[in-house]
C-alpha cells in the first residue's frame, strides 16, 4: 500500500478513497459505514485518556491492516478530525 499525505480536508477526498474515522470505542473495533457514496472505515481507538505514543503506532498498524482486509486500494485519513483522542 502507497502512503501519500496531503493537507486538506477528508471530506473532500476523490472518489474511491475509503476514508478512516477513529471513534472512541474499544481497540479492535472494526466496521464498513456506508454513508451515499462514501465509505468510511471506523476504527476503535480506546479512550481518549490511554493513547501513548506506543499505542499510537499499533493503532497506524492497525489502519493499514483494517484497510488492507477490506480491500482499500487507497485510504483518507485526518487526525485532527478525531482531537479529543490526541490530547496528551
């Protein structure tokens, strides 16, 4: 898998990008939300309080795998969409 990164906002991703939404629900969460045309990848980040650094990284892991087994060729992704999770 490819990674570009470009500023901007997700929701103004071309099409055929299936766009990545952390949600504060249990690590492991993992679910297709199909919302119109769009679709979005909803991953568990955990609580907000317990992301560390080393978390951080297993939740990057864990993007690309999600995307992977639902067979994204091409992922959007905005961290400052989700702020309440990359407080600390």
């Amino acid at each position: 898998m490819k990674l570009t990164f470009a500023k901007g906002d997700i929701d103004a991703a071309p099409k055929g990008y299936m766009r990545v939404r952390l949600v504060e629900e249990p690590r492991g969460t993992k679910r297709l939300v199909r919302e119109g045309e769009v679709t979005w990848l909803e991953l568990g980040a955990g609580k907000a309080g317990e992301l560390t650094r080393r978390r951080f990284v297993v939740l990057c892991r864990s993007i690309v795998r999600a995307a992977r087994k639902f067979k994204a060729k091409k992922i959007a992704l905005q961290f400052d969409k989700t702020p309440q999770l990359f407080k600390g």
